[in-house]
C-alpha cells in the first residue's frame, strides 16, 4: 500500500513524465535486472539467453530481489529448468538459480534491496571530489557543487538528488526531510535524478499558473 507522499509522487510522474526527455535508467530495476544479466554471462550464459531469462522472470514475477530472495527449492528448480531451455550449459545450470538468490540476498542484507544505493554512495564521493576540483579551478562551492552533481546526473543517470530550492519547496510544503524523500523514492524504485526533474517541472507549473491567476 502506497504512502501519501507517494501517492504525490506517483500523480506528479503521471502529471510531468510525458514532457520529460528519455531517460536510460529511469526505473531502478532496470538496474538490478542488468545486474542479473552480467552475473548470468559472467556465469557462461550467453548475453542473448541472460536478456530472455531476465524476460521470462519478469513475465512469471520471479525478477524483484524480494522474489528472487525468497525463492523456495520449488522456485529454484524452475529457473534452473528456464535456463536450460533457453540454451544454458548443463553444467552451470543448477548454480545460475544458486547464484541469482544468493546475489539477491546478498543486496537485500547490505542495501534494503536497493542496488542503487551502492552507486549512490559511490556519485556522492564523486560529487564531492569533483566539486572541489571545479571550486579549485575557479568556480564557487555551490556553483561546482551543483555542476558536479548535474554532470554525473547527465553523463551517468546518478541516482542523487539535488536539494536546490525547488527540491527544498516542495520538502517544505509536505513537511518531508530530504533523507525521506530519498526513502520514498527508493520504495517506489524510481531514478532521483528523474525525481528531481519531476520536481521542477512542478514547480515551473505551479509559478506559471501562480502568475496567469495574478494576471502577471
């Protein structure tokens, strides 16, 4: 069942998404689905047959961490008979359905579940190095600041937010901490960076339709 500020986030996605540009990791399972992708080729599966596995997952819902962690010796025994139809070496077969749990279990014991969080942590560190270079070379804090973070932001899809004033605008109205908008968007499993797009989008709407009522 969806929080309140959720049900706000989801309606502001509904409401804003369509004039967005296109974004290549906008929902954060996409990520964890790469991840099942490089283990299982990492695991001797071919690219082909780890996309149609990750495809087939997804249809019978066995794709989530939470599925995958979850997963009884019944739930096992099917993935191993998946990857053997699609072509998977018999010799590996039994250790993909292994791995895949072990690995999901492994994610949601360190980040809730959440692979994001592990880049998260990383872009933060990014953020800061690189800010201080950009401050060193001349621009001022907040100015590199914001740069560092905009650039990682566009050139990477960081999952981090910006807490500029829109971001901090829209905090103040449903009196919510920025550590909590961060937690609400992970549940929902929905990219910061896109979040954050969302989010000035709003309030771009919110100030235009502030200044036709006003007659500004």
């Amino acid at each position: 069942m969806s929080t309140p500020l959720q049900e706000v986030l989801i309606k502001l996605y509904h409401e804003h998404r369509p004039s967005l540009t296109a974004y290549p990791w906008e929902w954060e399972e996409d990520r964890w689905a790469e991840l099942i992708k490089c283990s299982t080729v990492a695991m001797g599966l071919s690219p082909n047959a780890a996309a149609v596995l990750v495809e087939v997952l997804s249809r019978l819902q066995l794709a989530s961490v939470s599925d995958l962690a979850d997963a009884d010796d019944a739930t096992l025994q099917l993935i191993s008979a998946i990857v053997t139809r699609i072509g998977g070496d018999p010799a590996i077969t039994a250790n993909v359905a292994n791995a895949l749990r072990s690995l999901a279990r492994g994610i949601r014991s360190e980040w809730d579940g959440h692979i994001q969080r592990f880049l998260r942590r990383h872009n933060l560190a990014m953020i800061e190095e690189l800010a201080s270079h950009l401050h060193g070379f001349g621009l001022e804090r907040p100015t590199a600041v914001r740069a560092a973070t905009l650039w990682l932001q566009n050139v990477s899809n960081a999952p981090v937010l910006m807490d500029d004033e829109r971001v901090r605008k829209f905090r103040e109205r449903f009196n919510v901490s920025k550590e909590d908008l961060i937690e609400e968007a992970d549940k929902l499993g929905v990219n910061l960076a896109v979040l954050e797009d969302l989010l000035v989008t709003e309030d771009a709407a919110a100030s235009e339709g502030a200044a036709l009522s006003t007659g500004a």
